[in-house]
C-alpha cells in the first residue's frame, strides 16, 4: 500500500468521522418545544405553563419554549406531525392523536388528579334545572368538540341518563374553553353548560362567579382525563428525563409547590395508553370517533 494510498483511506475516514459528527451535533436537542390545549385563555395557559418550562429547562439543560396554540385540533396536529415535543392533552385530544398517528403518541406523565377526574353541569340557581333531565328543551353549552371533561365525558353521561342532545336541546353551542362556558351561563346566552370541576373550583376559589346566582346541579362519576404526551420518535433518554422531571415536582419544596398549584396538581404521576381506553369506547359510542 503506497504511502499516497494510505492518506486518502485516511483522509476518507477522516471525513466520515466528521460527517457523522456533524449529523449527531445537528440532531442533538437543543430547545424542547411545549403547547397545550387551549382550555383556557391563551394568557392563562402562558401564566399556568411558563413557571413549570422554566423548571423543565433546569431540569434537562435545554431550552423550553413554550407556545399557545389556537385550539384543540391544532395540539393534536403539532404533536402527530413532530411540530412540537411535549404536549399538555385531555384525555379525549390524547385519544385523537393516538389514533392520528397510528399508536405513535406516548402518555407519560398525568395529575394525581387525572385518575379520578369529573365533570360538573352548571345553571343559574334560579332556572329550574336541578337534574339533567331538566336541562330538556333548554340552550346548552359545551366547551370546545375535542374537550373531554367539556364535551365528550358530559354528552356520555347524558346519554346514559337517556337525552340525546342533538334531540332533546333547543341548542347547543360550543364555547371552546371551560372558562368561556362559565361565562356563557353567567350571562344568560345559554341554560345550562358542562366543564372541567377543576376550572369551576378555581373560578369559585378566586371569587370570579357567584355560586349564589350560578352553581353546579350535577357532578359526573369519575374518569381518566389530562396526560403529558411525547411522540414515539423522541430519544428515550430524553423522555425518560421529562417524565422524572414532573414525578420529580413535590409539593413540601415551595417552587414546586407554586407550579403544581398553577397546574391544579397535587403531584404528577405514571401513566400508560391503557388508561385512556374507557375514553376511546365512550367517544365511538357517542359517535365522535
């Protein structure tokens, strides 16, 4: 082998080496991109999320950007088509992306919460609607079509108790966020609506309804409802981090305490795509699927 021979096989692997060291650097995470559904205002979702990105950030040694989408289908498209990383879902947006993608969104993370969630259907105290079978005849709001604790999980539990909404209501509307449905009841444009219990509760904390004009006549039985989801294609490694991140958030150490509180979490917990299989059957039987 001449000498001239000898460095080019050298130079050739040189090059390879640097190659794929150049294909490594340019894959390697650099910013970790995270959205939510937009349950509430877009100024809400930014002050509930930016504290728990920050933490992340310190947690993985990356760049969290977090950014609002405009509505539910939009947070199913992001996460499917890789647009973003991590993704805040309800139970129901989560099933959608599942099937979406053909099975590649993983669930990783839910709220202690979320293994027992429910609904709450809301009247002004003076209306007459004390069950929901009063609630016939009348204008009803839902929050957005793909919100599990403001569409899906309520529309299942009124046709348990035998009302098909699109028969027995004098109209329904789709308010998009829990707090639009509030308001929406509060100000007489609808009868009646259902939301999140856990947006209600803090609407009721906070002093922003009037449980005296407006309250809760019927809570659901529990379900499985919000999760953090990746998609299948993430690194593991990189998954595994998030998720011990947020199991990680404890409420005895004050910063995390203040973002569990903004994520109306007690603590965050495991979850696994099995939990979310009563949601699937419950939407193909009230044919949202």
């Amino acid at each position: 082998m001449t000498n001239t021979f000898f460095s080019q096989l050298v130079s050739m692997a040189l090059a390879g080496l640097l190659a794929m060291s150049s294909i490594s650097v340019s894959h390697a995470q650099t910013t970790l991109r995270v959205t939510t559904i937009p349950e509430e205002a877009a100024t809400e979702q930014v002050r509930k999320f930016t504290p728990l990105a920050s933490y992340l950030e310190k947690q993985l040694g990356i760049k969290v950007q977090f950014t609002p989408v405009t509505d539910y289908p939009a947070a199913v498209e992001a996460l499917v088509n890789k647009k973003v990383d991590l993704v805040w879902f309800g139970g129901f947006t989560f099933v959608q992306a599942s099937i979406r993608s053909g099975g590649k969104i993983v669930p990783i993370a839910q709220r202690e919460e979320d293994t027992r969630f429910q609904s709450v259907f809301i009247a002004k105290t003076d209306s007459g609607i004390k069950a929901l079978a009063d609630m016939k005849g009348k204008q009803v709001s839902f929050g957005s079509q793909s919100s599990t604790s403001g569409h899906l999980m309520p529309r299942s539990f009124l046709l348990q108790a035998k009302i098909d909404p699109e028969k027995d209501f004098k109209r329904i509307a789709y308010s998009g966020a829990h707090d639009a449905t509030i308001a929406s009841v509060v100000s007489g444009k609808v009868d009646a609506a259902a939301l999140d219990i856990t947006v209600w509760r803090k609407f009721v904390a906070e002093n922003k309804v009037n449980t005296q004009d407006v309250n809760v006549f019927f809570t659901t039985a529990p379900y499985f409802n919000y999760n953090w989801s990746v998609h299948a294609d993430m690194p593991a490694d990189l998954r595994e981090k998030i998720k011990a991140a947020l199991l990680a958030l404890s409420p005895t150490q004050p910063e995390h305490a203040e973002i569990l509180k903004l994520n109306r979490a007690t603590r965050y917990v495991p979850t696994t795509p099995e939990n979310y299989k009563g949601l699937e059957s419950a939407a193909r039987s009230a044919g949202l699927l």
